[in-house]
C-alpha cells in the first residue's frame, strides 16, 4: 500500500455515512449479505467493525459514499463505477483494458480493497476501511448504471419521477428501490431484505442462487478480478436490456414513475438479492483466505 493510500485511508475513519444505490438500497444488500455469511465471517466482521449488533455490516454500507465527497477521499470516486464504453442499447459490453481508467474503478477497487482484507497486513484502522469498500462496491457493482459510460452514466439524462425532476442514475439509485420498498429508512432495508432473503431460501431465486457465486474465487488478484468482472458484466447487460431498451430518447424527459418502473423493478429486486448473497460469499471467501 502507498504511503498517500495509508494516510487517505486514516483520515477517513471517522466519517459518516450518505447516499447511493440509496443507502437503503446498500443497506438492503448487506442485510441479505449478514442472513447468509458464516459464523466465523460473522464473528471476523463484527470484531473489525467494533459492532456487534446486527446491523454491523449495514451500518457501514453507504460509509464509502460520504467519503469520495472528501477532500481526503476525493481519489476514490472512480472506484464506484467502470465507464463501459459500449453501445446502448444495440450492444452492451465491459472490457477492462478499454474501460478502467488511469484512476482506477469498481474492478481494480473491488480486487486490490480485498487483497488488503486478505493479506491482513495494514493497521487496524485500514483494514476496517478496506472492508467497508469492500462492502460498498459489492452493492456498487450490481447497480447497471455504475457500469456504463453513456451520458455519466445516465447521470445527465434528465428525467422524471413522481412529477420531480431528477435524472435516470438517480432514479436507478433511489426513486426505483424505494417503490419496491416502500421507503428509504432503515427498518424499510430490513423488510426488503426479508422478503429478498425468503426469494433466496425458498422462493423464486432458490434455483438460482448456486449459479450466482458459480466460479467465485479470491485464490488471487487475477481470480478476485475475473470474479467482479462477470458481476460487471452481467450487470451492465441490463442497460441495454431494461435500463436504455428504448434509447435515450424513450427515458429523457419522461416520467418514468409507470410503466418504465414496473418492468424495473424485477431487476432490482434481483440485482439486490443477487449481491447481497455474493457478498456473503465473498466476505466467506476473505475470512477464509485471511493470512
């Protein structure tokens, strides 16, 4: 680790928490993530955290958010996302050559925040942080428009919901999950989660569930990298399949509270589920490998 790395990452320790995916959409998958880790994951976490509650992994879910708006934190906001530099909605594709750039992205971020995890050689107060990326980019990743280039990653199509303005990255972020959840609190996470966790244990998603965490591997930095990339990948699919189906043109300036909401909402539903259990796993996999 750098010397300018270790110093940004300890002024970091104290910050609190903000908004992405919605921080209830970050607390949501950490929810899910805590029903399935193992009691040795648990036990490692709660102890790094210094939180015992079970709210130890939500609680730190959206900690990342607040602080790439730092002065100190600045350098780590292009660990949210990878710019696909693709073609929606006729094609859509991640390369990691053409789409990480020089500052780094939610791959390279997700890969080199859990080789820390795992080489268990950074201070105490690094590895807490390395968990909470960890944590964070997990959700991060599994949200379309965190890997996509297109407009900032919709973040200039300007659009509505519910009458207000807003634009399409922010009603991916907040207005969608929250019209499945019913609402941006924490206790509305917990009751997301719930219901997303039943999915996983014995509902619609049982079948898939394997499937999810098929091939995931931290054995080294090229797996760690290979894993996250199939995650990106299979979430950027979706800008062209859902998110941008129509163009530009069928989101931009429209409501997008009906029809476009209801055909949304079943891919949230699963993005959320999906790396709220791969993040389970993953954690499983650190703790397992941790030296």
């Amino acid at each position: 680790m750098s010397r300018f790395t270790a110093l940004a990452l300890l002024s970091a320790a104290a910050l609190p928490g903000a908004l992405a995916w919605g921080a209830m959409g970050h607390e949501t998958v950490a929810y899910v993530a805590s029903n399935y880790v193992s009691s040795a994951t648990k036990s490692y976490f709660q102890s790094l955290l210094g939180d015992t509650s079970t709210d130890y992994l939500a609680s730190v879910a959206s900690w990342a958010d607040s602080y790439r708006y730092t002065t100190a934190g600045a350098f780590s906001a292009p660990y949210h996302y990878i710019d696909a530099n693709d073609n929606p909605p006729t094609s859509c594709s991640v390369n990691l050559d053409r789409d990480c750039g020089s500052e780094g992205c939610i791959v390279r971020a997700l890969q080199n925040y859990t080789s820390i995890l795992i080489a268990g050689t950074a201070t105490k107060a690094n590895l807490q942080i390395a968990a909470k990326m960890v944590i964070h980019f997990a959700g991060d990743i599994g949200q379309p428009l965190h890997c996509e280039a297109l407009d900032v990653g919709g973040n200039t199509i300007d659009v509505e919901y519910n009458g207000d303005d807003t634009n399409l990255h922010a009603a991916w972020d907040s207005d969608i999950p929250e019209s499945i959840s019913g609402g941006s609190s924490l206790s509305s996470a917990k009751s997301w989660a719930t219901d997303l966790i039943s999915e996983i244990t014995s509902g619609s998603y049982k079948s898939q569930a394997s499937g999810w965490v098929s091939g995931l591997s931290v054995a080294s930095s090229s797996a760690q990298t290979t894993t996250a990339m199939k995650w990106a990948t299979e979430s950027n699919a979706y800008v062209c399949s859902t998110v941008l189906k129509g163009g530009v043109s069928a989101v931009e300036n429209k409501d997008l509270s009906g029809a476009y909401t209801t055909t949304a909402q079943p891919v949230v539903d699963l993005q959320i589920a999906k790396q709220g259990y791969r993040l389970a796993k993953w954690l499983d996999a650190i703790v397992a490998a941790a030296k």
